[in-house]
C-alpha cells in the first residue's frame, strides 16, 4: 500500500509542478488513468457481489501498479516547457485536477478509490515475472532440436553430394558460397543504403528547427504585442550582386550535372548496342573450328601435301558422323563446302642460255597476271574456242573456267603480302563424303593444281544452334612469289543472322531505340549551337568530336539497315537452292564494318568524358600542360618515327629473307616497338650476326628508349611544372565545387571544398622568412601559385 500510495504522490506531484507543452497529450493520459482506476473499482465492485469470500486483490494490485508505472513513464516522457507564463498554467490547473474530481454519479474520485484499495495493499511489490513464459527446460530442448536439424541436414548434403560427385558437389558448394558472399557484401548492403536514402528523402519529415539559441525579447510591462515594427529596408547592392552571382554558379552547376547524368545514361545505352552485337560465344566456335581444320603442323606445304591435306583433315572435319553436321556433331553445314584457286598466265620471261636451264619462269601473282581463261581438262586449250573473244569455251560452271567475282557474290581477300580477287576456277565438293572424295581425286588425276596455281581457298558457312551463329570459314593456302611453297591463312567471321528471342535481345533492342533518342537529343543541341556560333562552330574540337558521334551514328544505323536486309536476301537465295554454296559474304562484310564503326564510336565517346571531366582540377591541369607541350610533343615525335622508320627498314634489309619477324616492312616495325616494350628474341639476331646484330640492337636501345623517350618524358614533365606555377583557379572549379555539395547534400552528407590554396602560394600574413618563389605581405590582390602582386620584387628577399 506504501508503495502505490508514493507512487500517486509522485504523479500528483510531478503534475501540479510541470508547466507542459503540449496540454492535449496530458488531458489525454489523465483521462486514461481516470478511466482505469474508475474501472477497476468498479470491477472489484461487482466482484465481492458476487463471491462470498473476499476477492483475492493481489491480480488488482499488481494491473494497478504495473499501470500506473506505464503512465509514469508515459507522462515523463512530455518534453516540459519552462518557459509560459503563469496566466497559461493556470488556465491549465482545472485539468490537471480533473483526476481528483468524480466523473459520473457511480464513480468515486481519485482520492477515496485510493482510500479503498490501501487496506488491500502489501508494503511492497515484486517486480512482475514475464507472463506466458516457457519453462526452464525448453531452452535445452530448442537446442537439441537446432543440433538434430544440423546433423540431419549435413547427412543429407553429404548423401546428395556422393549422389552428384565430384564435380557437381564442389560446383554446388561453389554456387552456394558465392551466393552467400554476394548477398552478403553487395546486395544487402545495396539493399540497406537504398532504404536509408528512400526513408531519408521520402519517408522522413522535416523536423522542427532548433530554435534553442534564438534569444526573443519582450517588454516585461506589457503583455500586447509590439506595435512599433521597423520598415522594410532592401539589402544593400553587394549583397544582391552576390546571390546573382551564386545563382547563376548554381545554374550552372546544375546544367553540369544534367549533362554529366545524360551523357553517362548515353555512354551506358551505347556500351550495351555495343556488346549485344557481339557474342562471346563467337571466340570459342571459331577457335573450335579452326582446330578442327588447321593444319598439324604451321609449315610450308608441297602441291602433294595439300591433296593430302585436303583427304586427310578438311574431308574428315567437314563432314562428320552424323549427317549434315561437322565434326562437332553441334555445328551444321549450311549448303555445300567449294574449293577456288587462283592461277596466273602463262610463262612471263626466258632464262638465260648460259645457265643451262631448261624452262620459263613462272611470273609472281597480281591483278595483271591472273588467269581468266576457260579451259578443257589438264588446263588445255579448248576444242571449241574461237577466236572471238566473246563467244564461251569450254563448260561455262565447271572447275576448268574462271568465274568472276561477280558471278561467285564472293569478297576479295588479304593474303600475307597480296590482296586476292573474289573470282577464281571453282569447284563444289557436293553434299556427303563420298561425293566429295570423288570429286578430290578427280580433280588430282587431271592436275587441277599445278605450277600456275598462286592461291587454294576452301570455303564454307556453318551453323551453330546452341548459340545462334554462322561462321564463314575461309581457309587459304598460298604461294605468290612462286617458290612452290604453300603456306597457311585463315579467316572466321561470326554473323548473327537470325535474331535472338530471348529476354536479353529486347533489353538490347531496347537500349538501340533510347540510344538514337539520345542521338536525337545531342543532335538537337548542336544545331541550336550552330545557330549560335556560326562558323566558329568548326573551329572548336569539341563540337567536330561531338559531330563526328553523331555522323557515325547515323552511319551505323544505315548499316545495320543494310546487313538486316543483305541477310534476308541471302537466307533466301540459300533456302531455294539448298544443295549449293550459299554466300553470305555481303552480310559478314557489312556486320565487320557496323562492328568496327561501333567500336570506333565507343573510342570517341570515351575521349568526350575527357571534356566532360574538363572541371576537375587535376583533369585541367594535365590538358593544359599537354596543350603547353603540343609543339615540342609533336617534334619529338616526329623524331622518333623516323628513326623507327630507319630501323625497320635496314632489319628488313639484313633480316628479311631469313627471320619471320623482319620479312615485310609492318611486319619490322612491329617488331621494333615491342623491342621497346621489351618483348624481343634477341637469340635469333645474335645467332646470325653476332656483330652486327649485336650493334644495331644495342643502337637502338639506347637511342630509341634511353635518349628519344626521355626527353619526350622530360618535356612532358617541363610543361607540367610551369603548368603547376602559373595555373589560375578559375569559375568553373568553384562551379564544380558547388555541385557536388549539391550532391552531397542530396544523399545527406557533408562536403568540404579543398583548400585553394597550393603549394607555393603567397602568405599574407606578414612572417619573417626567406622563402624562394614565396612573397609576405599584407595586403595581397590575388592568390596564384607561386605568384605574389605587391610593390617589391617577389624572388630570395629577406623580409
């Protein structure tokens, strides 16, 4: 009784001494407590009525204690206001003692229920013990149950895993550990900061200012309000000719940063049409393909060994076990694989009769001396040829008459040194082995290939499901200086002519459609900056590089236009004659092109950042100090491409008709930059010239890397170091610092701009020191690295 009765008073008290806030809150729980203890007398009323025994009053006792305890700590925590005044607190006394009054003509006021209840009460009261509350032996038995569910588990992994294997298991295991680490580093992190800035931008409210520190000041000796208020009176002209300035810094900052969002939601869409027209399945079908077909060894092959080769490796790899398909059993044979050589004219010169040597010789192959001629087997002239030109000899389809380019719809092609013609003496090796073997050994008893042939193509398109490819596959081998050596080129060109189903194929059609909005946005821009600049609209890189982007664009949309509709066309003529070979190679050439047009898109998108990133002070010092330098940079240059240009050529001089490395002039120059790079075979120029090589290596070196480079190096970090001196902090730095406390700020962080101030800057604060390229002085004009304004000479002074 003791203890509810303390307790009361503490309310009682607590209540007639506070001044609160908010009155509302306080009627509110003086009710509640009113309502209760009413209630409860009632109850225990109604009770005793009813039972003839007295009511056990320890439950109304501990329901009385353990709420009126609530409503303490209820009402403690009221944010109390000490600062009203005592008209208010006491217009609030009437509530405040509305507990003590009764509410209705059954109820007893607070007081005299307190009066009834306090025979009933103990001196004190137990702390109240957690109601529904498991027995103690449960915890024992939870962890028994987690242990058996933990055995359980781990004996039916371990059955699924003997079950699996291997393989299977560790994949699993890897899977389940990946799975975990990225759920646990990367999405629910992801998770929790994107709630917090949603809560914090969304969600959360704007509290109230802290007025804590605003001091207001009334007059004591009256209670109305001041009536006696200032005029308006407008700020003075520095300080609106500051806002405007901010204002404007603010616009400013903001159309950076749409810009900066824009172009790197475009640069975004544009990597995506990038690499959703290639496949990186592309890599692994044609390196698979070429090792079906490669030769075993990379060396030179007689005509012999490439009938052999023709039997023994093309045959088998082409076709395969199971009908239609390669070797493979995944890749289909699209039509009928064909072989084309090509030849030249006949003997081109006389030896000399004092070598004794019996025979023509045979001319190398070009443009000029390739044979067109149609002839009758074992290249014979025909029976029924005339001299007319224009009348036909021979089988005008046959593998003993040329046809041209033209007629065969194929694409020239780049051998090791020699650009060869589309057309050529064809023949198709059918539909199935047996038919193709025939046709081998036919052509090989009537000396299809003899000392003319300059160029052996085998030709055919496969088509793989598994990953919705063709591949073009062109396999050469060549011999156009006539030595009689045949050496092997390839060509694999993945095309994709039927467009995917998939749900990645939308999302990239997708990114194409808001990628040419995007061209029609920046398209936009810049013709509003024509009207603008006029012709000094050329004059500035920046929209010639921007003007470019959007050409190449256009160029690529027309491209893709062009493939769409060369492959519909194509796939038609192949669908009508099935048994022939089908050429796609107008649609490869026009996918090679849109890839290589894509890709050159990319390059001058990325250069762009550049100009985006233009505001960053490091990013505009190193283009300042690159442009400081362009002279000399250029010079050097310049410099040191002539001296690869003479090296190069005198290692294909003394190396080209013994080393792979020098036998072509590019093929020199390749090597001599990774000679810088230091990827170089110094044991091949040794063993052939150990004197000589040993020189011009050693030259190199030195007068390339150690002399050429580092003075371009030294340039470069010259124009760099007066750059650093002589920088001048301009608007825009101060624009970029604006907008990223923008963005701090949006996600609630703090920014401090960074110091202006450099090493080298003037102090203005008037020291005594001897400092070289420093100045102090009072009263500065401006602050530029290394730079001081004032009446005295700024160098090694003693001031």
């Amino acid at each position: 009784m003791t203890v509810v009765l303390q307790k009361v008073s503490k309310l009682v008290q607590s209540l007639s001494k506070s001044r609160l806030r908010r009155q509302k809150d306080l009627d509110k729980v003086l009710l509640e407590l009113e309502e209760f203890v009413s209630l409860r007398l009632v109850k225990n009323t109604l009770h005793q009525e009813k039972k003839e025994a007295g009511p056990d009053p320890s439950d109304s006792e501990e329901e009385l204690y353990s709420e009126l305890c609530r409503l303490e700590k209820q009402l403690s925590d009221i944010t109390l206001d000490q600062n009203q005044d005592q008209n208010q607190d006491q217009n609030q006394k009437p509530s405040r003692t509305r507990l003590l009054r009764p509410k209705g003509p059954n109820l007893q006021s607070f007081s005299q229920s307190l009066k009834r209840v306090q025979p009933h009460l103990p001196l004190s009261l137990p702390r109240l013990p957690p109601r529904r509350a498991l027995p103690w032996w449960c915890v024992y038995v939870a962890w028994l149950l987690v242990a058996a569910s933990s055995c359980v588990s781990g004996y039916y992994t371990m059955l699924y895993g003997l079950k699996f294997g291997k393989e299977k298991s560790i994949s699993w295991l890897v899977s389940m550990s990946v799975s975990f680490f990225q759920s646990l580093l990367l999405i629910q992190p992801l998770k929790v900061v994107g709630l917090a800035v949603f809560f914090a931008l969304v969600v959360k409210k704007v509290e109230d200012e802290d007025l804590g520190d605003v001091q207001i000041h009334k007059d004591s000796n009256s209670g109305a309000r001041e009536t006696n208020m200032s005029l308006y009176k407008p700020p003075p002209a520095g300080d609106i000719e500051k806002m405007k300035r901010n204002r404007e810094k603010e616009q400013k900052a903001y159309a950076l940063l749409t810009e900066i969002l824009a172009y790197v939601c475009f640069m975004w869409m544009l990597l995506l049409l990038a690499y959703g027209q290639r496949d990186p399945n592309a890599f692994y079908l044609n390196r698979h393909i070429l090792g079906s077909f490669r030769p075993a060894e990379d060396q030179s092959l007689s005509l012999e060994q490439v009938f052999l080769w023709t039997q023994s490796t093309v045959l088998p790899s082409l076709y395969g076990p199971y009908p239609g398909f390669i070797t493979d059993g995944n890749s289909f044979l699209v039509g009928s694989a064909r072989l084309r050589q090509l030849r030249v004219q006949g003997p081109s010169c006389r030896a000399p009769e004092a070598l004794h040597f019996h025979g023509d010789c045979n001319p190398t192959y070009s443009w000029d001396w390739e044979d067109t001629g149609s002839y009758s087997p074992r290249w014979a002239a025909p029976s029924n040829c005339t001299s007319d030109e224009s009348a036909p000899c021979g089988n005008s389809t046959g593998p003993w008459t040329y046809q041209s380019q033209e007629q065969l719809r194929a694409a020239p092609f780049w051998g090791r040194s020699v650009l060869y013609k589309g057309g050529g003496f064809v023949t198709e090796l059918g539909p199935n082995l047996q038919n193709a073997a025939s046709t081998l050994q036919h052509l090989y008893s009537l000396r299809w290939l003899d000392s003319l042939t300059r160029a052996v193509f085998v030709e055919f398109t496969v088509y793989n499901a598994n990953v919705n490819l063709f591949c073009l596959v062109t396999l050469l081998l060549e011999a156009p200086d006539a030595t009689g050596a045949f050496e092997f080129r390839w060509e694999l060109r993945s095309v994709r002519l039927y467009s995917s189903t998939g749900g990645l194929h939308v999302f990239v059609m997708a990114a194409e459609i808001v990628y040419m909005l995007f061209v029609l946005y920046y398209m936009y821009k810049q013709v509003q900056r024509l009207r603008v600049q006029r012709w000094s609209y050329f004059r500035d890189r920046w929209n010639l590089l921007e003007l470019s982007i959007i050409t190449l664009s256009w160029t690529g949309v027309g491209l893709f236009i062009q493939r769409t509709l060369l492959g519909q066309r194509e796939m038609d003529e192949y669908h009508n004659n099935k048994d022939k070979f089908p050429s796609f190679s107008s649609s490869a050439s026009s996918n090679l092109a849109l890839q290589f047009l894509v890709a050159f898109v990319v390059l001058l998108s990325t250069v762009k950042l550049w100009h985006l990133l233009r505001l960053n002070p490091n990013m505009r010092l190193i283009s300042s100090a690159l442009n400081r330098a362009s002279g000399d940079i250029t010079g050097f240059l310049l410099v040191i491409g002539l001296m690869l240009i003479a090296y190069a050529t005198t290692c294909n001089v003394l190396y080209g008709q013994q080393m792979a490395a020098y036998r072509t002039l590019p093929d020199s120059l390749l090597t001599l930059i990774k000679l810088q790079l230091g990827i170089f075979n110094y044991s091949e120029v040794l063993d052939y010239s150990p004197v000589l090589g040993g020189l011009l290596v050693g030259s190199c070196v030195v007068f390339m890397g150690f002399v050429a480079l580092n003075l371009l190096i030294s340039v470069i970090l010259d124009a760099f170091q007066q750059e650093q001196i002589q920088h001048q902090v301009s608007d825009e730095e101060e624009i970029v610092q604006l907008m990223l406390k923008k963005v701090f700020g949006l996600f609630g962080l703090s920014y401090t701009a960074p110091s202006t101030e450099q090493e080298g800057n003037c102090s203005h604060t008037a020291p005594s020191t001897e400092q070289e390229g420093n100045c102090s002085h009072t009263a500065p004009s401006t602050e530029q690295e290394g730079n001081c304004s004032h009446a005295q000479d700024c160098g090694k002074s003693s001031v």
